[in-house]
C-alpha cells in the first residue's frame, strides 16, 4: 500500500514567512476496514503500517477486544513490545537522522546493535537493564542518575558544553543553531490523554474528517513525547527561558527513552469501552499519541477511525505550521534549515519533503 507523503511548503513575504501550505498524500487507511470483521482487521492493520507497527497492531486488537468484551488491560508483553518499539524508533532519530540533518557523525554500526538487543527485549529474551547500562555508557556519557539532577536550562547548557556524548553534542548543535529560530511560548500541547480521557475529549467527533484535521477544544495541538512530559521542571525551565521548541522535542525524546529504559513511565497503552460494542485504545508511541476507535455490530466493524500524531502536527494550523510562521530570516538556506530542523524535530511517519516558494 502507497504510505504517501507530505509536501512542507514555506511561504516567504520579503525575509518573513508569511504563511505555510502542507499537502498531504497520506490515506486515511481505517477507511477500508469498514465491513470487515474482528478477525480481519487484526490480519490487515500490521500491513497498513510499518511505521510504528507493533503500537497499531496493539491498539487495533485492544480496541476491538474492548468493544467487543468491555474494558480490558494491557498485558505486561505487549506494553514490553510497545516500550522497545518506541525505544527503537527514538534512537533512530537520534542516532541516525538528526546527526545526518546537523552534520555530526551518524552511528549506525551502534543503533543497528542496539536495535537488535531491543528486539530480544521485546520478545522477553533480554532485560532491558542491559540496553541501558550500554545508553548511558555510550550516549548519555554518565548514569541515569547524575542526568536526573539538570533541573534547569542553564545546568543543561553546562551540561553539554563539558560532555563529548553524542546526545550532549546533538543537544549543544541544535541549541546553537536554533538561536535566531522562533520560541516556543504559543506552543498548545496536546493532553497526553488516557483511554477514557480520549473517549471524553472526542465524543461525538469520531469521523474520517477528524483523523484527517485533529482538533481539541477547537483548535490544533501538538503530539510527541514533549507532551508525555509537559510538567517536567527542566522541559519547563528550557522553554521559559527561551529554548528553541525543536530543543525541547528532542530532550523530550532523550528523556523518554532514559523513563521507558528505567521502567519509570508512565504505561504506553490504554484501552476503554464507552458503550457495548465500542472501543477504544491510545497508545504513547515515539511521535505522540495514537488513537484507535471502533464500534462493532453483529461482529461487524462498522465504523473505524485512527488519529495519529502526524495528523496533529502537521495540521494546517498545527505545530509545523506556527513553528514557521512570522520568523524572520533573510538568508533562504538557513530558513531551509530551520524547516527541515522543525520537521524533523515533529517526526511525520511518512517521507516528507520541505520548499521554500516567494509569496
């Protein structure tokens, strides 16, 4: 199946970004489980996605276990699954692309073993001690522990200033570069909701036009791991004191991975029934917050919606959107930069590409 793509265009009015268009090729894949019946759906959904494929694989079979058997919970094995897939897509990103996007060397020989090892830990062949003992040796540059006590952006900064770990070199690129880019003070997260938080918040909405154009009270939110950790004290200070928002995603993710590895997060996958034959799941996956909803009739999928985080940020209005608009940037190279660097920092799970067009 054709995953499509998005198409990222930034709009220049003389050095200010007057406006953005985001095009999106991306199907609306729940629409062709209509009809189908439980059995089915659990068949097909693994083959619509191969972004984050064990995360709708669970979500779909909870989903539908809920509405067709009322509430139901996560087994310890599939939020094992969950938190490895999730794991495994963070070091993708901060491994492999984001020091391809910054010019700073790619470790691949490393995520290919560590995806591995993450492998084995999903199928409950491993402990995910190991995996990261070898993180904090090799990315982190010190424990767990001694990572915990930057409480604030100024602690960060001396932080990696003085380390050569990888993630203090990315943290300490992406600051530097991010100077002249636009703060995160109109940053609207979305709730990092439970199953029936979910069910509440979008009663009455569940449609192929809401899983197209997200919107909560109104308006589009942001989805990723910065929103797991909203309240977090050094997540915080960083933004009040003007850390760029690509900064605080990507520490975000660090910062998911060090609680999911620690086994300090909060539980990936959640699931509630509203009404019989009504499910729904939400799953924290790497990007944001996935939503399933089904509502089933003699056995009979009969309405089918899947909301996933690209859809959130990359909402008309969504956080691409007002991470580009109004910034002020006279050279048309870097203006490049800083939308490939927003972009990526929001992580669409389909290939994108970013043009920059005169008003």
């Amino acid at each position: 199946m054709d995953v499509g793509k998005l198409t990222l265009s930034v709009i220049r009015d003389g050095n200010s970004v007057s406006a953005t268009e985001i095009r999106s090729t991306r199907p609306m894949a729940a629409q062709i489980l209509k009809g189908k019946t439980p059995a089915q759906v659990l068949q097909i959904v693994p083959l619509l996605f191969s972004v984050c494929g064990r995360a709708q694989g669970a979500a779909a079979a909870a989903a539908l276990q809920a509405a067709r058997q009322g509430d139901a919970a996560a087994s310890a094995a599939e939020e094992r699954t969950i938190v490895c897939e999730a794991i495994q897509e963070h070091l993708w990103r901060i491994l492999l692309d984001w020091p391809k996007l910054l010019g700073l060397p790619q470790q691949e020989q490393r995520f290919a073993g560590w995806y591995a090892l993450l492998r084995k830990i999903g199928a409950g062949e491993a402990a995910m001690d190991i995996f990261l003992h070898e993180f904090e040796r090799a990315s982190l540059g010190m424990p767990v522990a001694e990572w915990r006590l930057f409480s604030d952006y100024h602690a960060l900064q001396t932080g990696f200033s003085e380390a050569h770990s990888p993630v203090a070199q990315l943290l300490s690129k992406l600051d530097a570069l991010q100077h002249d880019g636009k703060r995160p003070d109109t940053v609207r997260l979305l709730p990092a909701w439970t199953a029936t938080e979910a069910s509440r918040a979008c009663a009455g909405k569940w449609n192929a036009d809401f899983s197209a154009h997200p919107e909560w009270l109104g308006n589009a939110a942001e989805a990723g791991a910065w929103t797991y950790y909203a309240d977090d004290k050094l997540l915080c200070d960083v933004r009040q004191q003007g850390g760029s928002a690509a900064l605080i995603r990507v520490l975000a993710r660090v910062l998911d991975v060090i609680e999911m590895a620690s086994g300090s997060a909060a539980k990936r996958l959640d699931v509630v029934s509203p009404a019989p034959g009504e499910g729904i799941a939400v799953v924290r996956t790497a990007r944001g917050l996935l939503m399933h909803h089904v509502r089933l009739a003699a056995e009979q999928v009969k309405e089918y919606e899947i909301v996933a985080p690209t859809e959130w940020n990359f909402h008309p209005d969504g956080a691409f959107a007002q991470d580009m608009r109004g910034l002020e940037v006279e050279d048309a190279e870097q203006l490049q930069q800083l939308a490939q660097i927003a972009a990526l920092s929001l992580d669409p799970c389909v290939a994108y590409e970013v043009e920059i067009r005169n008003a």
